[in-house]
C-alpha cells in the first residue's frame, strides 16, 4: 500500500526552539527510541553548526540503526562536507541541503538574486550527491515564493540528482486548500517529478500545521516532516503524533498509511516532555493529560454503553494502558521487572535492583503504583547521571504563613557530607539556597516545572529544572511523592549534568 514517509525532526527543528537544547546522550535515548516506533528518516542535527551538533549526529549515525539519518545543511560547500562527515557511519543516510527561495529572504537575508540562488542549489545538490545517493533539497520559506520560480528551482536540483523535494511552510502562513494546490501544481509541472518523493514540512504559527501537511500528502506528498510534541520554533512544527493517529484513524479517507509503531507514541512523549522540560498541554491532541479522559455525564454513560460512541482511538494503540493500576506494597522484584519491560525499557540487573528498593520506599507512602509511576521511576533511574557526585541525603523544611521558609540539606558530595541551611522566599527557594550554599555554584534557575504523574493527593510529582552556568543549560529531573523532595532532587540532578 501507498505510505507516507515519517521524517522525525524533534532532535533538529525541535530542538531550535527556546529551551529545548538537549545533551548527547538524551539525543541518543530519543533517537533510539525513534528507530524503535519505526519513524523512516531521523533528523539529527546540523552537524556545522557547532562541533556539540556535529559529534551528536555522528554518534546517532554509528549508534542507532533502522531509519535513514539525514543531517542538515545550507547549500554551501563547508555545511554540505561536515554533514556528509557526520552521517557517514550511519548505514542509511540522508544530507538534507536547502537555501531560500521567497523573494524577501532571497533579498533580505541571503542579498542574492533568483539566478544566483539557482546555481547554488543546483551546486549544493551535485556536492551531496558525490557523497551519497539520498540528497534532500529543502526550497526554504516556499510557501511565500512565486510558484513559478520554486518550480524553475525545484527542476533544477531533481537534475542534479536531488531525492527528496521539500516544500517548507518556513513561517506557518499557507493555508490546507493552498498548500495542497502547490503541491499539485509541482507534482504537475516540474519535469522529473515522478521520480523523487515530495515532501511537507509546516510551522504551527496559525495552528494549522498538521491540516497543511495532511493537504500536502493529498495531493501527492509521500513524506511528512515533524516533530514528537509538535516541539520546534515559535509556534512549533507538525506533530508527529497528530500525522500518524489522523493517518491511521482515517485510513477510510486518506486511503494511505504510515510505518510507525504507534504504540510507542505516548512514550516518545514523555521522552520528550521530559528530557526538554516542555510540558504538553492536557488538551492537546493525542498525548495530552485529557486526551481519552472522559468529564461529562452523558460521555460516561455512553463509553460505558459502548466506547465508541465518544471514543475514535483505542488509547492502547498509543501506547497508554486502560487499565492502569498494576503494582501494590507486595509486588514482588519478578512482577516489578515483568512489568518495567511491558512498558517499554530495557532494563539492566543493577537499574532493577535500586529501582525496585525506590518502588518499596514509593509503596510505603502511596497505595496504588500506575503505569506512569512506574515510568517516572525508571526513566529517572536510566537518566542517573553518570558522575552522581551530588546525591540529596536529607532535607528538612519549617515553613508556614508566618514563618520564614528555612530549609536544611544534608547533601554527599564524593565522600564527603556536607550539612547547610538557608531561608527562601518558599520552601523550594529555601532548599535550592541551601544546595548552593554546599555547592559553592550559583547557577541561574531558567525553569522550574512540577507536574504531577497521576491524580490524587498521593500522586507523584516529577519537577523538572532547567539550570545554566558558564554558557551551558541542562535540565535535571526529581520525583516524589513530596513536592519539595521532588524539587531538590531535580536541582542536584541538574547540578550532576552541569
Ligand atoms: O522551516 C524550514 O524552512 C526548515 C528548513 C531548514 C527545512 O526547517
Ligand atoms: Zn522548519
């Protein structure tokens, strides 16, 4: 059957937006997970941009197997050879070169007529294509470029050899009827068209980025540019997770599929979520807290009738359990592993063994262990930094309304413990001050962000900190079934990573 291609790019696009830099290895654990939803091409990076990008991309391409890795390039020589450099482990690769081609970036930005433009393009994809077979060409800001042009241009690099023809919706202004009428119109004119994949990627700007790419794929787009969480610049990209469950929900009208595993959606959401510190609106579609949560009356009674009078996703196909209360106080080690791996992980004897102990403390204070406890648990587990070299021993806190907040920390550093205690403006100030204090290190706290993993006053809450000092951000996670505990352990673990 006819399918349309998944090009992830959360690790690029996504990761251009504010706040959502992300180390080498959360790079890693993501594109890992990416290959195992089965997405068609990753893109990991922009290998020129700096020698950070350029060692991620390169460890994702020797690492990660399964999905093409494609690695990004402006159609200039230097960004073309250290992408080809990047990619060249990875089995299946893909460079990825674009240059604008709207007039007011071809004037304003890049000072260069249409023609000059043209011979860079042509340029940039002969360049790719003497170093491997699968070139990109992205025709950057294309939905605000003459038509004619993007066709003249779009002719040009399928000449040089180009694979994949991509037409960027740069500044999220086209609209569905539009953006899927210059698809056909390309599909029909370009010489060479029926040779190479066209491929959407949209913006979010006016919130009509995954209905843009779904016109696009209508007419005749057979790749899907987007991002887990629909993270990216502004207003973000298309949301990977909105393409796939419209694609696979409506296959009755769209008639085409895509490969993913979508059971791995939910997971590669709180991946995501949780390695960048961007919370997911509960609203949003898919992967929000709300998302298969039934509030009215009349909705209850009818998916207790039968599900699908207000239900058109089987939360299961996304990965989510209905039922979810799994682990209690007397669960065994054998239950808790069976059930870790159920989830998704890959656990290692060791990991098993201080997870389990966690669970047992996690027990004792609340009744009922779900699915997403669970999940929170581990993935803290596997993200233990590799220097644990600050670890939260004690804390303790006196606050009230007419008290001020004091908190006292008894943190191991090495070998050693070191006691401290400051007054905040609240309990959490409090315990970061008297962190800084053991430390020595005032890093600037850029956000802090509590969400709790499950209802009830029992949940768990997982507080995630974003922490920079000496040009470097991190973000560090904690979670507890005690808010402030939550706090102070996502600070030290931020403070691991710095
Ligand atoms: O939005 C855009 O134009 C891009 C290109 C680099 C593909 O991200
Ligand atoms: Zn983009």
């Amino acid at each position: 059957m006819d399918f349309v291609r998944i090009f992830d790019t959360t690790l690029r696009d996504g990761e251009q937006c504010p706040g959502a830099a992300m180390s080498e290895d959360e790079k890693l654990e993501i594109a890992h997970h990416l290959a195992k939803m089965r997405v068609d091409v990753i893109e990991a990076g922009f290998p020129v941009s700096s020698p950070v990008q350029f060692q991620a991309v390169q460890r994702i391409a020797k690492e990660v197997e399964g999905p093409i890795i494609a690695g990004l390039a402006r159609a200039m020589k230097v960004d073309i050879e250290s992408a080809g450099k990047a990619i060249q482990p990875a089995k299946r690769k893909r460079i990825h070169t674009f240059i604008a081609s709207s007039p007011i970036h071809m004037k304003h930005k890049l000072g260069k007529s249409p023609s000059e433009v043209l011979a860079m393009a042509r340029e940039a994809v002969k360049i790719s294509r003497d170093l491997v077979e699968d070139v990109e060409f992205s025709a950057e800001d294309g939905t605000r470029s003459e038509w004619e042009f993007l066709r003249e241009l779009t002719e040009a690099v399928i000449e040089m050899g180009a694979t994949t023809i991509n037409i960027p919706d740069t500044v999220g202004y086209t609209t569905p009827e539009e953006y899927g009428k210059l698809f056909a119109f390309l599909r029909d004119n370009v010489k060479g068209a029926e040779k190479v994949i066209f491929s959407a990627h949209c913006h979010n700007d006016l919130g009509l980025a995954v209905a843009n790419s779904l016109a696009a794929v209508m007419n005749g787009a057979r790749q899907v540019e987007c991002t887990v969480n629909g993270i990216g610049e502004r207003a973000g990209n298309t949301a990977m997770e909105e393409i796939a469950m419209a694609l696979k929900t409506r296959k009755d009208f769209f008639g085409i599929e895509t490969n993913l595993e979508t059971t791995h959606i939910a997971r590669a959401s709180y991946l995501v979520k949780t390695i960048t510190g961007m919370v997911v609106q509960p609203n949003k579609a898919i992967v929000g807290a709300n998302a298969f949560a039934h509030e009215s009356g009349i909705h209850q009674d009818g998916v207790l009738k039968n599900r699908e009078t207000y239900e058109i996703m089987k939360p299961e196909t996304i990965g989510l359990k209905s039922n979810k209360m799994v682990l209690g106080r007397h669960s065994g080690r054998a239950g808790f592993k069976e059930r870790i791996i159920k989830l998704g992980f890959d656990p290692k004897p060791d990991e098993i063994d201080s997870a389990y102990q966690r669970f047992l403390e996690i027990a004792d204070r609340k009744k009922e262990i779900f699915d997403e406890d669970l999940v929170t648990l581990f993935s803290e587990e596997v993200r233990k930094s590799e220097s644990d070299n600050y670890q939260l021993e004690y804390f303790h806190i006196n606050t009230g309304s007419k008290t001020l907040p004091t908190a006292t920390i008894r943190i191991r550093i090495g070998d050693k413990v070191h006691e401290e205690t400051a007054t905040g403006d609240g309990p959490v100030d409090g315990i970061f001050k008297a962190i800084d204090k053991t430390t020595g290190k005032v890093p600037l706290l850029s956000r802090l962000v509590i969400s709790p993993v499950t209802e009830g006053t029992d949940a768990m809450a997982e507080a995630s900190v974003t922490l920079e000092l000496a040009g470097k951000r991190v973000v560090g996670k904690g979670s507890s079934t005690d808010i402030i505990e939550a706090c102070g352990k996502a600070y030290i673990d931020a403070l691991n990573r710095l």
